[in-house]
C-alpha cells in the first residue's frame, strides 16, 4: 500500500465510535433477535474500541497490536468490576462479489482493460473463510486474558457494511477490519421484602355514638372573584413583580424566575445549536434584557454514550454556545457564567433513545441582583 494509507487508518479510528452492533431498544424485533442479547439488552453503556485491521492470510495476521493491548485491558477492568457486560467480536471484509473473467488476457491491450476492471472484485468464499479466522484470533486473545467465552458474541457480516470505497486501491484493504464493543447492562435494584406482620391486634369495638339531629342551616354561596395571571405562572398579577416571565420558566413566590431548561435538540457528541432552538433562545434574551437586575449560569449536559471525560468537555462546549449566542444578541458577559457537568446529572434514562436525546440539554439558573 502506499504511504498516505496510514491517514486513512487515523480517521478510521477516529471514527470507530459510530459504529454500533444494531442495538435498537425502541425497535420491534422478530424472533430470531430476540434471542440476540445485543437487541434487547438493558444497557447503561456501549463502549466501542478501534478497529483492529487484518491481512486476509492464511495464517490471519492482526496488526496494530498496541492497540489490541489496550482493547484487551479495558475489557479486563469490566471483567474484574462486577458489572454485568456483553462483549461482540464482529469482522468484516471487502464487497462480496464473485469473480468475473479470472483469467485474463496478460500479452494483449484488451487484457490490461479486463484487468483493470475486475481487479477490486473479492471472492465471498475467501472473505468468509478470512473473516472467520480475523474473528477466531481476536476471540482468542480475549480467552487468553482470562475473558469468559460465555461473554463473548462473534458474527462475521463479510462484506455487507464496507467502510472504505472499493474503487480506491489504496483504501478497499482496509475493510479487512474486527470490530470490539462491550454493552455493560445496568445492575437491577434489589427488590424490597415486607416482612409479614408475626402478631394480630385486636381492637375493641367502640361504644356507639348517638348524634343528635340538628336541623340544615342555609349555606350562602358567596361567589368568588379570581384574579388575573398575564403571564401564567402561577403567581397573580397583584403580587407578580416580573409580569412578563416567559412561559415554561420556573419562578418563585414574587413570580420571578429562577431556573429554566432549555429543550435544545443536540444531536450526539455535538454541541452545535439547531435552529429549532431559536424561539426559546429570544425568549430568554428578551427576558435578560427587560430584566437588568439579572445573571445567569448557564450548566450544559450529555448523555451517557461515549467516555465521561470527552462527555465533560461537550456538556462545557454546550454551555459556551449558548452564552456566545447570548452575547452577540447584546447581553453583556459578565452577567453569564457557563458550565457542564457532562454525563452526571442526566434527568432520564440513558437506556432509551427519547431519555438520551432529554438528557443532551442546557440548564439556565437565574440569580437577581440585590443591589
């Protein structure tokens, strides 16, 4: 291969976190997946690992081996941790395609062409039988570091979810690639016994009460005048010192915000503000400049895909988008402060996909001045 394949390997493994086993939790699966842990398991995390790339030989050969190394003692630790796990050893290969016209005219004009042409098709018979082996080696370098081969789920998808263009000759071996991902499933809680009551109580029966007959009293229904919330948050307009607080804001007794969530749509692992966000944005710039008296901390959150530490750095990025949004709208910095706080303050299940996208938010805390 030539020189610049080593760039591609990079942005391979740069990549690696998109790939995913086919764990759909919302999804209706048949029977047949039902019986696949990967489709519906109870998963807190997935973690995926580079991939290993394989010369399709015969003996396989793995390269990288640094990281194979690190793979194998991250799956040690949650191995030794006590969470539950599943760990899926999935390889691939180039295109499957049959060969077509094997042997071609070497000494002639045409048969350069034949050549040229039919020089990326790949034998689905051979991508198989190296696919199995790359698989078998990976598989046994897991057993060989004392992982459980109960915990272990192999599958070979040959040539069916390529990764690289098969018209470039430079990049089409790099197909020949495994793939690692360890789903750790969330521990169940442990179910609460109600011990039964050992002995019975016996409550005398009381002494009947006589009551006398009184006779009805006329009851007087004085009608009662509600008073108006313009603003409807809660709070009468008689007591509401902020009659314009927008709608959705938590606010306090003098109706006053305090805290506000904004339902900011981030996709994964990005902190780019979509413009679906836009109206809630104005609403709250527009309350920031009506209310000079006012700061804010802005507290930026992910979910639990992905490694904690790069999650801390994309909730911190979430918050400065916001702010820097703020800022350009006229609101002065220093009345903002931005934060993240990652994956750890998620106010729904990771284990779905409509509790990840909840959890992928931005927090606002409203501070008045009592100057």
């Amino acid at each position: 291969m030539k020189p610049f394949i080593l760039t591609l390997t990079l942005s391979s493994a740069l990549f690696a976190g998109v790939y995913d086993y086919g764990y759909h939790p919302l999804k209706e699966v048949n029977a047949t997946e039902q019986k696949n842990p990967l489709f519906c398991g109870n998963f807190e995390r997935i973690l995926h690992y580079d991939p290993i790339f394989y010369a399709p030989s015969d003996p396989v050969k793995l390269q990288d081996e640094e990281a194979i190394k690190k793979m194998v003692q991250s799956v040690q630790s949650y191995a030794s941790s006590g969470v539950p796990y599943k760990i899926s050893v999935v390889g691939h290969t180039r295109l499957n395609e049959e060969h077509e016209h094997a042997t071609a005219q070497g000494s002639t004009f045409f048969g350069s062409i034949q050549n040229s042409l039919f020089e990326s098709k790949s034998d689905p018979k051979a991508n198989r039988a190296a696919c199995e082996r790359a698989v078998d080696a990976v598989k046994k370098q897991l057993i060989d570091n004392k992982i459980p081969e109960s915990d272990i789920i192999v599958e070979c998808r040959d040539g069916a979810n390529p990764h690289y263009l098969e018209n470039d000759e430079n990049a089409r071996d790099l197909n020949y690639q495994v793939l690692v991902t360890v789903y750790t499933s969330k521990t169940a809680k442990p179910a609460v016994v109600i011990e039964p009551i050992q002995k019975a109580v016996v409550v005398p029966k009381p002494a009947p009460v006589i009551v006398p007959v009184v006779p009805p009293v006329a009851v007087v229904v004085v009608p009662v005048v509600s008073e108006g919330d313009k603003d409807k948050d809660g709070v009468v307009d008689s007591k509401d010192k902020c009659q314009n607080t927008p709608k959705g804001y938590v606010v306090d007794d003098n109706g006053c915000p305090v805290e506000v969530t904004l339902h900011i749509n981030f996709a994964t692992s990005s902190y780019a503000i979509p413009a679906s966000a836009s109206k809630e944005i104005e609403k709250l710039k527009g309350f920031m400049k009506e209310y000079q008296g006012y700061t804010i901390e802005i507290g930026g959150h992910t979910d639990s895909i992905g490694e904690a530490d790069k999650n801390k750095l994309l909730s911190e990025n979430r918050a400065k988008a916001l702010a820097g949004l703020l800022v350009k709208g006229g609101i002065s910095t220093e009345r903002i402060k931005a934060q993240g706080f990652g994956e750890s303050l998620p106010i729904a299940s990771n284990m779905e996909a409509l509790g990840r996208a909840q959890n992928r938010r931005v927090e606002v805390k409203m501070f008045e001045s009592k100057e």
